[in-house]
C-alpha cells in the first residue's frame, strides 16, 4: 500500500520522525508547509501519515488546514502521530472532526514523547536528559512503524479526561485565539548578522527581512522555528527567552528545515 508521510516541525522532533516513519515504511516524505499552499492536495497514496508537534494540547493550526485540504480522505487510510514534551491531551480529536467532516476517519493516533522545547516557557533540558529521551526514541518509533506497516486500527492515545477538558479544552482555545498577536513579542537584537535564515526556515512564510533585520508579519504558527535556529541566538522572544538554551534535534540540519518550506 503507498503511503505518504506529511509531517510540520519547528525543532526537527517531528522532521526525524516523519523521516524515520518514512524509511520503515517504504514511505515518501512530504512538507505538510508546501503542500496546505496548494487548493487541494491531491495524492494517490491509500495510506497517510501525519506528523506533527503539540501545540497547547492541540495541533498546530496549519496542519488543521492541510488536513481540510486533502482531497478524497474518505478513501484514505489515515494514521495521526504526535511528538510532546508533556502530554498530547485531546489533540487527535480536534484532527478528527476535520477527518470526519470530509467523510474520513482515523485508523490509528499514536505519541512519541520528545524533549521538550517551549522556549516561551523554558529552555532547552540539559544534553543528558535529552539523550535519554532519543534513546527511548529508537524503541518507540520502531513500535509505531510497525502498527502502520501492518495495518493495524483502533490505538488512540490521549489523555486522561480532566487534561483533555481542561488543557486541549480551555488552554488550547486560548493559545488559538491568541495566535494573531502571537509574533508581537519578538525582536531581533543587535546579533543579526542579517543572515536571512530566520525568513527561509518558517514554515509559515511570515517573516520578511526589512533593511535586512526581520519582521514578523502576523500569521505565526508558533513553531519557534526562527528563535531555535538563529545561529546569533539574536532572536528573542520578550525578555525571558535571553538566558534559556536553544533546542534543535541534533540529527537534523538547516538543510532539512529549508526544505520543509521549499526554500
């Protein structure tokens, strides 16, 4: 059966597993922040794959639009697969009612728990904590590549009720409402070198190089893509972000990120 792996990432957690998910099974890898440009996407894959980070216990709202794209789901055999740093909460079910408003459904919701990497709120976990998790990594991606490569239906994986209520619930309603004022906390200091790498590796093409110093332009995603990848550490996100590490899967390159947004 053909399948395709769609997967969005900002740090390069969900990128290796799409990659991974990919190589076993047989699969072809595709940008989920090329292909939601397109009026439909059109695939003539029975089987799809969709990757994607944590947002808030939900999915990040560009993969909800990808998914509203994709032509004849209802013939598709869709798997959904979360990476988190916490927990994934309800976060399948919101993919779900878009699924199931074009007449499709989910065969399987499976998690990766990863480092986590929300700078808003921390910095990045120290390097041997972080190899724990790649480790536990190995294991994990082999048992949900097996679940796809046979076929397998009916493992959803959420929360408990009170964290899909609560969090997915109120918390994840509020991080969306707040997306379109989202950007307005960052800056670029005195460190940008005007490199531009920033502007190539968004996913959601929201940010222009203005005398050569970037700006945000109000259609964030919130992946972090620029502020973790900025080699100057010159982006900065309010002023609690200054002192907190950065975090990029060590597997993945800039190159990798580019290409996730065509560039």
């Amino acid at each position: 059966m053909k399948t395709d792996v769609f997967y969005f990432s900002g740090t390069g957690n969900c990128l290796i597993t799409a990659k991974k998910i990919a190589e076993n099974t047989g699969g072809t890898l595709k940008s989920i922040a090329v292909a939601v440009k397109t009026v439909k996407v059109e695939t003539d894959a029975q089987k799809i794959v969709i990757v994607f980070p944590v947002y808030a216990w939900g999915p990040p709202v560009m993969v909800r639009r990808f998914v509203r794209k994709i032509a004849d789901i209802r013939n598709k055999k869709v798997y959904v697969v979360t990476t988190f740093g916490g927990s994934p909460g309800a976060t399948e079910d919101f993919i779900l009612k878009d699924i199931e408003k074009k007449g499709g459904k989910i065969a399987a919701g499976l998690g990766l728990k990863m480092p986590g990497n929300c700078i808003t709120l921390y910095g990045a976990w120290p390097e041997g904590k972080q190899n724990k998790f790649f480790e536990r990594f190995q294991d994990r991606i082999k048992v949900v590549s097996d679940y796809i490569v046979q076929d397998k239906e009916g493992l959803h994986e959420r929360s408990n009720p009170f964290i899909n209520l609560v969090f997915s619930g109120l918390i994840y309603k509020a991080f969306i409402s707040g997306l379109p004022n989202s950007d307005k906390k960052f800056r670029s200091t005195d460190k940008c070198t005007s490199c531009g790498i920033c502007s190539r590796i968004c996913p959601a093409e929201n940010i222009e190089l203005m005398g050569g110093k970037p700006r945000w332009m109000g259609s964030c995603e919130q992946c972090m893509a620029c502020i973790q990848w900025c080699p100057e550490e010159a982006i900065q996100h309010g002023k609690k972000t200054v002192k907190r590490k950065r975090y990029r899967h060590p597997e993945i390159t800039l190159q990798d990120m580019y290409e996730q947004s065509g560039k």
